[in-house]
DNA sequence: TAAGGGTATAACAAATGGTTATGGGTGATC
DNA sequence: GATCACCCATAACCATTTGTTATACCCTTA
C-alpha cells in the first residue's frame, strides 16, 4: 500500500470526484483512477460507487476516510521529525512579487508557530533567469516559480496552479456578468505587469495560442499597484488568481474566463534536496 | 512512500541485518536493499550505518523506529475493520496434521480474544491433493500448505517458512553436540511420517539433493506420536522446527543442521482473496 | 591467509504508474 | 428529444520501479 494513495483517496472524497481531484494532485483522472483501484485492490474491498456524477463512499470507503487522516498527519509529523535532525536553518528563499507579497505571509506565519528557530528570509526578482542565478550563485536556497519551461539541474516538486481572472472595476460594463469568454476581452487594452515578469510572459503566450493580439493601455511595475491602478478604474487586467484574496472587492470584480486555459504553476525549486523537503514540508504541506 | 517499506524498516532494525531480514520477508538481499534506499531517499536522510557485520540505526532512523510502530498497526487495524464489512463468517481451514495441532490453536486463541464471533473450522489432511480437492470442492475455503511445486489458481501469500532439525533422545551420542552437518546423519535410519505427507516429501528431496539414500527404520502416522517414539528412545528423526516447540525438551534434543539448506514453506491459499486478507489479518499479522 | 557473513552493484525481467486517446453513461439545456 | 458538457473506464503505450540472479568487495575471525 502507497501513502501517496491514501493521500489521494482523501482528496477524492473530499473533491467526490475523480476529475476534479486529479487535478488537485497534479495528474490526469485516469491516473487517479488506477491509484485507486489499486487501493482497493490492496483492501480487498471497494471504496467508491462511481456514477456519470462523480463518487461517494461506500461503507468500507467511509471506514477509510474517518480513520486515515490522523495516520497521515502522523507519518507527516514523522517526516518533518526527521527532516529537522539535520540541522537546517536560516533557508533562503526567491521568488516572484506576488508570491512573496499574497502567498508567502500567510504561510509563514502557520509555520512560524511551530517553528520560531528557523528563520527564513525572502529575495524577490522579476525575473526568472536573475532567481535561477541566485539559486546557482547560493544566494538563495530554494526558488518559488513556473519552472515548466525550464530546464535545471534541481530538485523540485509542484506547489499549486491558479487560474487567471479578468480584473475590472465594479463600475466597467463587464462586472455585471459572473463570468466571460475569451472573446469577450481580447480586444480590450489591458494594464500589464513588465516583459520579464512570468504572469506577462504567460499572458502573451495565452494570446499566442488564441491566436489574438494582446493590446496593452499600460504597464505596471508591481502586482500591488496593478490592483491599485484598477480600483481606481484606470484600466482591466488578467492575473492570475491570488490577486483576488488582496483585492477590495467592494470595488474591484474578478470573473473567470471559462474558455482560458492557460494556468500559472507554481513549483518549489531546491538546490538540495533535503532542504526542499524540509520547506515542504514545514511551509507547503496541507497537514 | 511505501507502507511494506515501513514494515520492512522495522524488521530489518529488529534483525540489525539486512540479509536476515530478507528472509523473514520472504525477499532477497539486494531487493531490501534496495527498499531501505528508496525509503532513506523518500524521507531524505540516511536511516541505517551499514557495516561488514550488519546495520545500525542513526539518530533519523532511531526517530522512524520509534514512531512508526503504531502507524503501522493503525493501518492494520483500519484494513481488519474494512474487510469485516464484508460479512465473512464461518471460515474453513484445510491443512496438515503439524499445522493444526502446532500451529494453529496459538494463533485462533489469539484471534478469539477480540473476534469470538467468527468461527473458524479446520480440516485435517496429509496430502496436499486431498487438500487442494477440498478447496476446488468448496469443502474448505482458505488452505494452509507449502505450494511452491503446485499450480493453482488462488491467492496466495507466504506465511513463514521453517528450517528442520535433527531430533534425538538426550541419551543419543549426537545430544552432546549443539549443532550437527548432513554428513552426521546421512546414514542414519530415521523414523519418518508417510510418503504422501508433506515432510517426508521435503526430507526425500534433501536427501536427493545432498546425493544422500533415506534409510527409514519405521514409519509413522502423526507427528505427535514420532515426536512420543523419539522421547522413548526408539529412533531419531528430522523434522520442521514447529516440533520443538511441542517436545519434551528434557528428553528430546532438536538439532539445527548447518549444511542442510531445505526448508519448509506454508502459504496461505485462498479461493476467495478477501476471505484470504481477513484470514492473513484476524490470524496471522504480526500486528 | 582463507573462509564466512555482511552489504553493494550490475544486468535484466516483470510489474507499476504515468500519459494520451477514446468510448459510454447521465443530466442539463435548448 | 437531440445535443452538449461532464464524469468515469479502458486501451495502448512509454518510463520508472521493483524484483531477480550473479558477482564484487569489505570486515572479522579462525
């Protein structure tokens, strides 16, 4: 039996679907779905009544679900246990604006709890290529970013994905709908983040791959600002989907764009390996 | 991770060698090495110093040692209560004489403590044909035998496998030794079990094996009476260890024969792998 | 110095775990 | 009531993992 089953089985309840679960795990739905036959092949016994509306539990699967998750957090605890009799401290972390500015505090600060001792400090660039030099030149130990394109020598393991949102203030014509299609804005002039920045990079291949110009009214230095700038109702923007939990949104909407499947990936990247690891698993793990 | 990893790493620091552990686990060497590295990798520290004469725990594999014991038995206890759902009741075993008079009343004491409600009833037969008829017929459901040399279609899981001894009288010349070689005994005539038995097969093959002739001074119905035969100093005999547990040691001397590789193998086959993983777990998990 | 017990490594076969492509239900929508 | 969107299962395929046997090398001991 695999941990990583177990894992993936409460994501499942939880999600009550193969589809949307795999997706939460970074694999595709029939991957899950052998994952799981084979967990209940290992049980000898059937943990879901699968249906054309998604899964739930049979007996066996609630047993399952009610007894597993404390035996998780407890091989957790284990691994973080282990990880700490190495000695690391003071992790040196680089990543982009808006990582550090809407995704990191918080999860620093759950970390931090538990964990006064070990101080972990933050580089921010623009630039993938500048935090890549930084990870190479030991300025920095581990790096947060979209490292699909990439090619590097490090250890790395995917953190989360996020969807991208049109950005309009409530008072634009397009807030009153609850969501848009891609054509309903690809001729809209945009306010953008600058040319090296990875949600700019992403946004120009999405409209590559739409086969659309993508018209820009302004360009914005920083993430914050962007959100400034739109409140104010000085343009529109796509970003990708953390920018929302920092938005006002008494003033600012955020609509899905159903037909944009572009994602921003987000992997932590480790010169060693034990180091990511640890980081993983003091910072980043759901447990 | 693996859970069979985490029971392997518990074996293998009770045993302090992998090697020997191996052959607990029914595994070879090279394939628990392997296991040990894959875990060691996983958690991202060393759990083991290995040396010329064996392992030792480091500080990350003491913590692991120390706190996974009762994950695993959680897990244990969650897969029991998952296949009781099922409703199996009323299992019938089939095995040989030693197996049911050695072997399996420990173990149904053990199991009736917490599932008095299950009743499980045992067949007796000396020849595997007789058994495995049993279990086509559905006169039995689970068998407990060594099936290396027979096809079969069931499941089936390696319980233990038992090396043999030579069993003497205390006043025979060999009970001066603590440990004998083939060659002591290949002229020896020995007290035996039928030919459709089990360990007589066994015991003609070694002697095949060992270019050694059987020379039988009598023969004997069940295991019980040879072992009541060699305490009356009427002959000696080899036999699968489960008898020393059941002889007179003030009287019978059991010795190991260093050179004498066959060993005896019981597996638990079952026509119903379900009612075969209950079984494995009300009966026979060291958990 | 040779033997015996211990682990590691290489080479290979079988099983596992992932991918894409595709098909068949079911429920919502026009 | 046809169609679309969504969900799960399966097939075919490839890469990785996990087992096997054979062998090497290290250390302890006789």
């Amino acid at each position: 039996m695999n941990v990583e089953w177990l894992e993936a089985f409460l994501i499942t309840t939880k999600a009550k679907s193969l589809t949307k679960a795999s997706e939460q795990l970074h694999m595709t739905q029939p991957a899950l779905s052998k994952q799981m036959r084979k967990l209940e092949e290992d049980l000898g016994a059937t943990l879901f009544i699968r249906s054309a509306t998604g899964v739930e539990l049979t007996e066996a699967g609630k047993i399952l679900f009610e007894e597993i998750e404390p035996v998780l957090r407890k091989i957790h605890s284990i691994r973080k246990d282990i990880l700490m009799t190495k000695g690391i401290t003071g992790i040196k972390i680089g990543t982009w604006p808006s990582i550090a500015a809407f995704y990191l505090p918080d999860r620093l600060a759950a970390a931090k709890k538990s964990h006064k001792d070990r101080e972990i400090s933050i580089k921010v660039s623009y630039s993938y290529k500048e935090i890549l030099r930084f990870l190479r030149e030991g300025i920095i130990d581990v790096a947060l970013l979209d490292d699909r394109e990439i090619q590097h020598p490090y250890w790395s393991k995917q953190l989360f994905s996020e969807p991208f949102y049109l950005f309009v203030h409530r008072q634009h014509p397009l807030a009153k709908r609850d969501h848009i299609y891609f054509n309903d804005v690809k001729d809209e002039s945009l306010v953008v983040l600058p040319p090296s920045c990875d949600v700019r990079i992403l946004l120009e291949k999405a409209f590559k791959i739409h086969n659309a110009d993508l018209k820009i009214s302004s360009e914005i230095d920083f993430g914050q600002s962007i959100i400034g700038f739109i409140s104010a109702n000085l343009g529109v923007s796509i970003l990708p989907e953390i920018f929302t939990h920092h938005a006002d949104q008494s003033r600012i909407k955020a609509l899905p764009i159903v037909d944009f499947k572009m994602k921003r990936v987000i992997s932590l990247i480790s010169r060693n390996p034990d180091m990511g690891k640890l980081l993983l698993s003091l910072l980043f793990s759901p447990y």
